[in-house]
C-alpha cells in the first residue's frame, strides 16, 4: 500500500441520525470526564456516588444505586473502595441498612469533584444560550425516563437490563 496516497474520507451513514449524534457527544464528553476524575483517583461512578452523599446526608448506598442505575452487586464494591480510600462511612440506619456519610476527607474530595464537574459543564456548554440549555435538558430527561421505563419493562424483578443490546446504537 502506498503510504504517500491520503484515504478519501468516509461516507458516514449514521450522521442524520439523532441517537447516533447523542451517544459520539456523550462518549466525547465522558472521555473528558474520565480523565479528569482520573486524576483525583475516581471514577465516574464513585464520584457520583459522593455527590449523591453529600445531597442526601443519611442515605442508604441502595437508594443511590436506585438513583444512579446501579445493580446493587455493582454497589458494593465501588462503596468498599469509597470506604477504603477513607472518603466514606457508613452507620447503622435500621435492621439490615446502612447510612452513608462523607468523611472530612470525603467532603473535600467532593469540593474538588463540584468544582471540576462546573468547570466542566461551563466548557462544553457555556457558549449554548439558555433557551436551548432548557430544550436540551427537557429532552434528555425524556430520553432517560423512556429508556428508564423501556428497562424498567424488560427487566425481571426491577433488575437493569443487559446494556449491551442498545450500546450497539
């Protein structure tokens, strides 16, 4: 193959379609956020997780698995390690619960969490006008409350369905 001839670009066949535009910007921006809360040691999920924390002093990590879409076996271990690494606790609630709380190192790991995460925000989306900000979230909180009832319908027993039948889209 000769090296010196470029590759025409490709035909896209997907680029009209919506969901396809939604999932690359999607990945594009997780992209971004991974890396950054790579470098305070978190992932994504985790750093969710402390923020869930922090909103709702004395909830439980099933209510925030609940919240997130979380299998409660995937709860586990992303708690443990929010534990080992000493930015969470957890009580007592009742019976068989447990609450959770951010410790003072938790709470300042949070601090730094909100302030990359506005950062963030304020990078991607800074320059859409406000009017287009508002469409935009009333459109994806329908998205998510139509996938959320698709699952929610094709699941056995609450659980999540198998995320590999859509991240095929």
């Amino acid at each position: 193959m000769n090296a010196d001839k470029k590759t025409p670009s490709l035909i896209d066949p997907l680029e009209q379609f919506l969901g396809y535009q939604l999932r690359r910007a999607a990945f594009g921006t997780m992209a971004v956020l991974l890396d950054a809360y790579a470098d305070l040691g978190l992932s994504p999920t985790e750093a969710m997780v402390l923020r869930f924390a922090q909103a709702n002093p004395r909830c439980t990590q099933a209510e925030i698995g609940r919240a997130l879409g979380v299998k409660r076996t995937n709860m586990v271990p992303i708690v443990t390690r929010l534990m080992s690494s000493g930015l969470l606790e957890r009580t007592p609630a009742d019976g068989r619960s447990h609450s959770l709380y951010l410790t003072a190192k938790g709470v300042e790991r949070h601090r730094r969490i909100a302030k990359l995460t506005l950062e963030l925000e304020q990078y991607f989306f800074a320059d859409f006008p406000e009017k287009t900000r508002q469409i935009l979230m009333q459109a994806f909180r329908s998205l998510r409350a139509k996938a959320e009832q698709r699952q929610a319908s094709e699941s056995p027993a609450g659980e999540h369905g198998d995320s590999r039948r859509i991240s095929q889209v």
